[in-house]
C-alpha cells in the first residue's frame, strides 16, 4: 500500500466524505454504461414505479460480479484500491451494491443516511463501518439531479436525526408527499457535482440526498458498499457485517477468470462465534 495522504484522511474523517477526481479511465466508464443500461432494461415497470426518488436500485450482489467481467474489474479497480488506501484503509471488504438510476424529468432523492450499526459503539467514534463509493456514469450538477450532501452529519446530530424518516419508506420511495421534510434543504447541505469517472466516497452515515433529474436525459449512478478496514472492526462488528451480507454466500456461480479471482481477497470472511448486534437505523443520544 502507498503512503496515507494525511490531509485528505483528515478531511475524510472531518466531513465524511471524499471525491476523487478521474478513478475510471473512459473506456471503463464507457462500459459500466453500456452494462447497466442493459441490466435496467430488464426490469419491470413496477421497479421504476416503485422507486420513482432514486429511480431504480437494482441490487448489486456477488454472483452479479463473478458473472459480468466489468463489474468485477470495478469491485478490484486498481485506482479504487489506491483511494481506499491513501485514506489508509489496506484490506476493504466488498459487501454489495445498488444501480441507482434517475430517468430524465424524475423527482429529488430523499434526505437519509444509510447507517444500520446505530447500536453499535463503533458509530460514535471516527472509524467507518461501512462506507459507499458512488461513480456516477455521466456528469453531473444541479439541473440533472447532483449529490448532496451534509458535511459532519456522520459525528454530529442534525435536525435531521429527529425529523427524517429512519428508512426507506414507500411514501418517500413513490414521492408521495412532496412537502415531507426530506424532500427540502437542509442547513448545512452542499452540492457535490462530478464528471463521468470521480468517485465520492463517504461514511454510511452520512446525511445525503440528490437533486431532481430535470434534464432529458439517465443519470445512473452505482453505488458500491466497502467495509474499508474490516480487520480492524471489533469481533462483534465482524459478525453482524458477516450475517447482514449474508456470508457473501454465491452458490449458482463460481469465480471464473482472472478478474473475478482478484475479487477473493475483498470477500467478507468471519469464522468465530461472537453474537451479531442487532441493526439499528437511528442513532442513539450518543450522538450529540
């Protein structure tokens, strides 16, 4: 692993979030493109009208990898490896991920943050459990629906905490209030437009959001699910990752090729017989 960059681990632990500018060469952008378009026309028009505020989630998962070269070669992208470890994190772990696609003239994301570990001690320090790793597939700025995000609200309790919706709920999935307040700005919330190929990587608990599509035009995003330094976790944290991924258990495919071997050392393994904790969505009054 190469030497951490101090300053941006330091930024990264302050705000909660980091972009890496140019990680995908084009061609790969390119790729990814062409697969997902594919994946998202195989699904049913119930899906999109499900899920009209992120568009599409699409489960990523691990029989997906070993089976499409291109997303494989993303999981262990050389470039990603490089990021995770200037922010020191050498041995990251690849649980799953989503395609999270806006069709054109489609509504805003949601205000939520994705921690599920609330009722763990770990979340009230500064070491992540699991962090998101977004490559969105075009660029992208306010009038085609941009992240937003809330710097710091991974540490620090925000108004959000107590008005937001701890889940997904389907009223905010179908939009079907518009005036709830995750739809609305948020003190604290800035923009985070990115070219085709950045990367944003972010603690899971970090309050995020995106602006409505307003453009003619797909903006798919994948958002990819590390846990950056899992041999650090506490054996309990072990555990829970390890149930709540599932074992990463992939039964009707094998790792085939050299890509999909490169994906074996980002597997979650945990052997021992320590009792997972319960999930938990909403921080407790730790977080002050």
């Amino acid at each position: 692993m190469g030497s951490v960059n101090v300053g941006l681990r330091e930024q990264f632990v302050r705000d909660g979030f980091v972009l890496f500018r140019g990680v995908l060469e084009q061609e790969m952008v390119e790729g990814l493109r062409a697969w997902s378009d594919g994946v998202l026309g195989q699904q049913e028009e119930a899906h999109f009208e499900q899920n009209r505020t992120t568009g599409s989630m699409v489960l990523i998962d691990w029989a997906m990898a070993y089976e499409h070269a291109v997303l494989a070669e993303l999981i262990a992208y050389p470039r990603v490896m490089a990021a995770l470890g200037e922010l020191g994190f050498a041995e990251p772990k690849f649980g799953h991920g989503r395609i999270i696609s806006k069709p054109p003239q489609s509504p805003p994301l949601f205000w939520h943050e994705d921690g599920r570990f609330w009722d763990d001690p770990v979340s009230y320090t500064w070491q992540p459990i699991q962090c998101f790793l977004m490559y969105y597939l075009t660029d992208t700025d306010v009038r085609n629906g941009c992240l937003r995000v809330i710097p710091g609200s991974h540490r620090k309790r925000h108004a959000l905490h107590d008005q937001a919706a701890p889940t997904h709920t389907d009223d905010l999935r179908t939009y079907a209030d518009p005036g709830n307040v995750a739809f609305k700005r948020a003190e604290g919330e800035i923009d985070v437009p990115v070219e085709a190929g950045d990367l944003v990587m972010g603690y899971g608990r970090l309050f995020h959001a995106s602006h409505a599509n307003l453009s003619d035009e797909r903006r798919t995003v994948l958002t990819m699910w590390y846990y950056p330094h899992f041999v650090d976790l506490p054996e309990r944290t072990q555990a829970t990752i390890y149930k709540l991924e599932g074992g990463n258990s992939v039964t009707e495919t094998r790792p085939r090729g050299r890509i999909q071997r490169q994906l074996e050392p980002l597997r979650i393994a945990y052997a021992g017989s320590a009792e997972p904790i319960e999930t938990q969505w909403s921080p407790g009054p730790a977080l002050k």
